[in-house]
C-alpha cells in the first residue's frame, strides 16, 4: 500500500473509531507511519483528506447506486435493487457506512458535515429519480417522489445501522428475503 492510501485507510479507521473533529492531523501521520508534510503534500488538510476520503469510496458507490436505481418499469424491483445495493456497500465497506451516517448527523455548520452533504444530496436525487420515473404508475405519487424517497432511505440506512449495532459494528449480513422484506413494508405503506 502506498503513503496516500496508508493515510487515508488509517484516516478511515480513526475517524470510525473516534470521529472526524477527535482526531489529529499529527496522530494520523503517526499511525500511517509518515510525517506530517508527507500527510499535507498528499491532501494539504485533515479536511482535505476527508474530501479524498469520501469522494473516493463515496464515487464508486454512486456509480452502482446509480445504476440500480435505474427504473425499467417495475418499481418493485427497482426498489429491492436499490435497497439491495446499499446493503452491499454497507457489507463491503461497514466503517465507511458508519462514518457517511456520523458525518451526515453532524452539526449543519461543521465541517465534516459539509464534506458529505454532496454524497447524501447526491443519494437522495438516484433514489428520489425512481418515484420521479414511476410516477405515472401510483396517482398518489405525484407531487410526492421526495417524501417518498426520503422516507425509503431513512427505513433502509436505518436498517442497516441497527443491524451493524447489534452485530457489534462491523458484521453485516443481509438476505434477499430480508431486503425483500423490507421493500414490501415500505410499499404497503405508498399504496395504503
């Protein structure tokens, strides 16, 4: 592993551990093993290592949420593939999900919080974009696709952050019944 991704696997690690603002530019370069200008010539700050950090792990997730979020015509499925690919992210990279979901419930001024808003505006416009396409299918949706979107993410990333409590923080298994599971509710509630 190079120095660039050494600090930003030891960045990830402390500020899952510990949170953004508890961390110390001094502490990450000296469990990465650099100096502090090694540090500073990769990412010129801590909040520049945090926009590296969640534009690199952020984008190729967009990327397939992008891409599941594609709605051809059967929201049902679209949803559990939707739902499906944020499971997988959260198995794949469950210290990265618990740090989006800390850094999102930052205070509104905090940096940290503004490093991510462009991820979780970004979210929030793939999942909205279904109701949007799969408005003509429900007369109800109209006029309604944000609150349905926003009220789709909350149940899944909710889900999702109970499950790793419970598992102690980074197991997470999911099945496709369970996400089924999950979509169904969430549509009982649309359709009543």
């Amino acid at each position: 592993m190079d120095n660039r991704e050494m600090i930003l696997e030891t960045a990830l690690d402390l500020f899952y551990a510990r949170g953004y603002d508890a961390v110390g530019v001094q502490e990450i370069a000296e469990r990465s093993g650099v100096t502090k200008p090694t540090l500073y010539y990769y990412f010129k700050s801590k909040y520049g290592l945090l926009e590296q950090l969640l534009e690199g792990r952020g984008e190729a997730f967009m990327e397939r949420l992008h891409r599941a979020c594609t709605y051809e015509g059967d929201l049902r499925n679209t949803l559990c593939t939707a739902a499906g690919e944020l499971v997988s992210f959260a198995e794949k990279e469950p210290k990265f999900y618990a740090l989006f979901l800390a850094l999102y419930h930052s205070a509104r001024e905090n940096e940290a919080y503004q490093a991510v808003r462009p991820l979780v505006l970004r979210l929030q416009q793939e999942v909205e974009q279904i109701f949007v396409s799969a408005a003509g299918l429900l007369g109800n949706m109209r006029g309604r696709q944000r609150q349905f979107s926003l009220g789709f993410i909350g149940l899944i990333l909710f889900d999702i952050k109970m499950r790793l409590e419970t598992s102690g923080g980074l197991r997470l298994t999911v099945s496709q019944e369970e996400i089924n599971s999950l979509v169904h509710q969430f549509m009982h509630g649309i359709y009543s």
